[in-house]
C-alpha cells in the first residue's frame, strides 16, 4: 500500500504555530528589520520543528522550481571587466544565495531588448525563480514584463522621478538617495571654495544618472552657483578621459570634477598628471564610488564611500523574502558618505 507524501510546512504553518502574521514570518526568517528578537527566535524555532525549508529550494527538489535567481547586465562588456561596483554587488549577492544552496545565472547583453528577452525565455524556460534588476531607467519596460510574467524581482537603484515603485506588487526596491549623495559632495566642494563644477556621468537614460544631474542642479541654484555642468558618458575610461580634456581645454576650466565612478574619476587624473595640471592644487577631483583604485592612485581620490557587498548581500535578502511569500517592500539603504583625501582641497585664487 504507498503511502500518501507528506506535506510540506509553509510559511502559513509557522505563522499558525507562532501566533504571528505571515509577513513577520518572512521577516524573522530572512534576518530583516520589522520584528522583534524574542518573535525571531520564536518563529525560527517553529520553523525547526516542522522541518520548514526555504521554498525555492523545496520546488527546486520537487522539480517545480529551479533554486536559482537571475541576473542580466545590459552594459558594454569592455566597461564591466575594470568596474569594481558589480564585482562586489554580485559577490554580495551569492554570499547569501550560496547559504540558501541557491544558484545565481548570470548573463550580460547589449541593450534593453536583450535583457527583456532573456527573461522571457528564463521564464518560458523556468530557469528562473526571481531575478535581480539593476539600472532603473526612465519610462522602463522591465517591471511591466516581470509583472506580466509572474516572475519575483528586486530593483537594485534609485527608480525614475515621480515612481514611489508602488504599482508593481511581486515587485520589491532596494535603493539609496542619489540625490542626497551628490548634494553632499556639492556641499564640500562649495565649503571649498569652488565655483565652477563639472560632473562626468554615466549613461544618460539611467534613474540614477538623471537624479544625480537634477540634484546637481538644485545645489547649484540653492547657491547661486551658475558654472555647473554635467556631461554623460558611457562609463568607459575613454570617453572619461575624452570629456574631461574637453572640459579643460575650455575658455573657463572647472576647479572641480565629479565622476560618476571610480574608472572615469582615474581616467581624469591621468589625464591632470598628462597635462601637469597638480591635483588637488589647480583641480579638485572627487568619484562617486569608491574603490582600490580610488585609494592607491596618488593623490587617493575623494570618494563616496559605501558597502557595496552588503547592499547586494541586502538585494538577495529582499529577493528571497519575495520567493518566500512575503510582501513587495521599498527599502532605502544607509547613504553613502564622503571620505576626503588628497584629490580635493581649496580652490585656487
């Protein structure tokens, strides 16, 4: 006579034998904010004794699912290979997923339309169980599709101006204040004296981009500052290193730069150093990410200092909680924040 299998505790089970809701199950299992210790270690012991498993991991032994989350970066290969941001990001994100025995498939396409159709067929495929998504642009076409689809997403980035991230519900935002953080670099150069700013930025059609320039902006009107500037690049070096010799080579060079990364702000020095312009002297420099290369240049360059490993450890926390049935949340991580060093100092008369 077979016996009938048995069936496997959800989190409605724990949330039951707990005595809590469903979402502070998900909480206390995924180790984020919004419980208490004494209800954490509560439910965590429930969980123990009705032998609960992460639910990707109980489809994927099921053959229902597939124990793995997607990752698609729509960005120039050639700029990927010497940018440290995702390097980190990524292996925060597998630190996490490597303790949930959870792959991570990762692919890097040309543009847009590339990645949307790599998570069609991820999905028609069932490849996938969620995805991370990161470069929110303006008008973006992801989150419709995803919604479409059914697929579990966490948007890493600060999303367009004017979207709260609300209309999007098996969707979750993990983001940090772009805008704060460009007024605090345009704080200290101000502080410093310097009156005309240029900022080299990334890609111009990324949230992102479009905020850091907006905030830029209202910095320089709430000052009255009127030479300020931003320039979109590609992220490469050689478009950093381009634009920032067109900047002064102008009737009226900047005393100051911001580069949107760590590789454009190198970029720049190098550039300084070809043309004997002394840095921080003549030319203050300041990178939005900081990296390696921002601490062993010489100067080390004025940067904006975050974890970045911990903020993807955070986007595959915030993924996980989704696969396991709790709700789409908009969560701001700490802002970054400025480290001086030797690339910045006081403007010259």
């Amino acid at each position: 006579m077979r016996r009938t299998p048995a069936r496997r505790p959800t989190i409605k089970d724990i949330a039951l034998r707990s005595g809590v809701s469903e979402s502070a199950v998900s909480f206390a299992l995924n180790g984020r904010p919004g419980v208490s210790e004494a209800t954490r270690d509560r439910v965590r012991r429930v969980a123990d004794q009705l032998g609960w498993r992460p639910s990707a991991a109980a489809r994927a032994l099921s053959g229902e699912g597939a124990a793995t989350v997607g990752l698609v970066l729509a960005r120039p290969a050639s700029t990927l290979g010497v940018e440290s941001f995702f390097l980190q990001l990524v292996s925060g994100i597998q630190e996490v997923l490597a303790r949930r025995r959870l792959g991570l498939l990762f692919q890097v396409v040309e543009d847009l339309s590339a990645e949307c159709d790599a998570y069609r067929r991820w999905w028609a495929e069932r490849r996938v169980d969620g995805v991370l998504v990161v470069d929110p642009r303006a008008d973006d076409p992801r989150p419709p599709l995803l919604d479409e689809l059914g697929l579990p997403a966490v948007v890493i980035g600060s999303l367009p101006p004017g979207d709260d991230g609300t209309g999007h519900p098996g969707i979750s935002n993990l983001w940090a204040d772009d805008a704060r953080a460009m007024a605090s670099i345009v704080s200290h150069l101000h502080g410093l004296g310097h009156r005309r700013i240029v900022h080299i930025a990334g890609l111009p059609d990324l949230a992102h981009t479009r905020r850091r320039i907006q905030s830029l902006r209202t910095e320089a009107e709430r000052r009255g500052l009127t030479d300020v500037r931003s320039i979109t690049t590609d992220y490469s070096d050689t478009e950093g290193a381009e634009v920032t010799r067109r900047v002064l080579d102008s009737d009226a060079p900047p005393t100051a730069i911001v580069y949107d990364s760590d590789v454009l702000a190198v970029a720049g020095l190098a550039v300084a150093a070809g043309r004997g312009i002394p840095v921080p002297d003549r030319l203050s420099l300041v990178a939005w990410d900081d990296s390696v290369l921002c601490r062993t240049t010489h100067p080390a360059l004025t940067a904006l200092v975050r974890d970045t490993t911990a903020f993807g450890r955070r986007a595959a926390e915030e993924l996980l909680a989704l696969l396991d049935g709790g709700p789409a949340l908009r969560v701001e991580d700490e802002l970054p924040h400025l480290e001086q060093r030797g690339s910045t100092a006081a403007a010259s008369p």
